[in-house]
C-alpha cells in the first residue's frame, strides 16, 4: 500500500520522539531514494554509498525535522540531490574533469512536480491509485497488475484510464 501524508507524519513523529523508530523511514523510502540515486551514479557501490549518506544526514536531522505536510519523500530526494551534487564536485576535482549529470534547480523542479504528481496519486480512490503505482513505479504489465488485483485485463486498463483521467483534471490539465 502506498503511504499518505498521514502516515508520513505519524512516522516522523514517531522518529522525533524515539530515533530507533526511523528504520521504518529508511525501509519505507531506502528503495526509491536509491532509485533516484543509482541513475545518477556510475556504479552500484556510488549509489550504495550515497543512499547510506543520505539516511544517516537524515537520522540526524529528524529531530529538526519541520512537518509541512508534503511527503517525507520530498525532504530525502533533496538530502540526496545534494549529496549527488557533493559526491560529483568531488570526483570532478579528484579527476580534474567536469561532473556529469550535477543536480542542478532543474532537478529540484523535477522532484517538486513528482511530488506533487504523488501528492495528486495519494488522492485517488483506492483500486485506481494501486493500478498506477504498480503500472508506473514498478512498471508491471496489465496482466501483472490484472493477476495481483484479481481483476481482468480489462477492468485494470478501464481503472487505469479513469486514474489518468482523474490525475489530467486535478492538476488542472497539466503534465
């Protein structure tokens, strides 16, 4: 099941008041944070390091951490934005060339509109909201997702096309 704004700041809270309980933090998002950091390195050990970096900056900053009601998400791809940005900066100056792919503003206005694409996502009714994370997040065919929801192909493409169609008007016909 997808988590909801709601569950992002119980967990937080939980964390805040004792730091042991920021492993359901880290096993919520460690997979999509390393997602987002493993196409933006080169290789798996880079990644590995730097999804470690980011939890570990975030342990320690959970205590500071300010609710605004967005997805916790959001405050972890940005740790790791910067800690791309760090990890390049240095490996352009240990090998004196350019970094490639530095996060940059326009990686941050990407993660602010796909965290608003998820916030829209937590929105949808239930069944629909499912069809796409398993569709797009974690790009199962329509007989996949058709087998796990024990729907036929049919009902999961007629809730994929609502949940789209659905998506399209609550952003107001953007993306």
């Amino acid at each position: 099941m997808t988590p909801t704004t709601e569950d992002d700041r119980l967990l937080v809270e939980a964390a805040q008041a004792d730091p042991a309980r920021f492993v359901e933090v880290y096993e919520r998002y460690v997979d999509r944070i390393y997602a987002f950091v493993s196409r933006r390195t080169e290789n798996r050990a880079a990644a590995e390091d730097i999804t470690s970096q980011v939890f570990e900056q975030a342990l320690r900053a959970i205590g500071h951490f300010e609710w605004r009601g967005v997805p916790v998400s959001a405050w972890l791809f940005r740790i790791a934005s910067n800690a791309l940005a760090d990890h390049w900066r240095e490996r352009a100056r240990d090998a004196h060339e350019a970094p490639p792919d530095v996060p940059d503003s326009r990686d941050l206005e990407d993660i602010d509109r796909r965290i608003a694409l998820y916030q829209h996502v937590e929105r949808l009714p239930d069944l629909q909201r499912q069809v796409i994370r398993m569709r797009f997040v974690e790009e199962k065919s329509i007989r996949d997702v058709a087998a796990a929801l024990d729907r036929s192909e049919g009902a999961v493409k007629q809730l994929q096309l609502r949940a789209l169609e659905n998506l399209r008007k609550s952003m107001g016909g953007h993306g």
